[in-house]
C-alpha cells in the first residue's frame, strides 16, 4: 500500500534554499554581514568551551 504525501518537506526546503540564495546573490553584502556574524558567534562559542575546559 503505498502511503499519500500531503505535504513535500524536501520540495519546501528546496523553495527556501534557492530564495535565500537568490537574496544573497543579489544583495553581497548582506550575505558578507551574515557570514561575519556567524563568525563571531562561532568564536564565541570556542572560547567559552576552551573557559569551561580550563575551569
């Protein structure tokens, strides 16, 4: 018995992926902004690991 989709999450997430890329595509240095941001945040997770390991 084969079982009935009623909604396509793969399909979604595919519609979201091309119009995030779309966006940055178009808008450089909105992406450069995001990028930096996540950077930062990333840094500071590693260093508040290092504190905690060091503790």
């Amino acid at each position: 018995m084969k079982k009935v989709k009623n909604h396509d999450i793969v399909a979604d997430l595919r519609k979201v992926r091309d119009s995030m890329s779309l966006k940055h595509w178009k808008n450089p240095e909105l992406f450069m902004r995001k990028l930096e941001a996540a950077a930062n945040r990333r840094r500071e997770e590693v260093a508040m690991l290092d504190r905690l390991h060091y503790l």
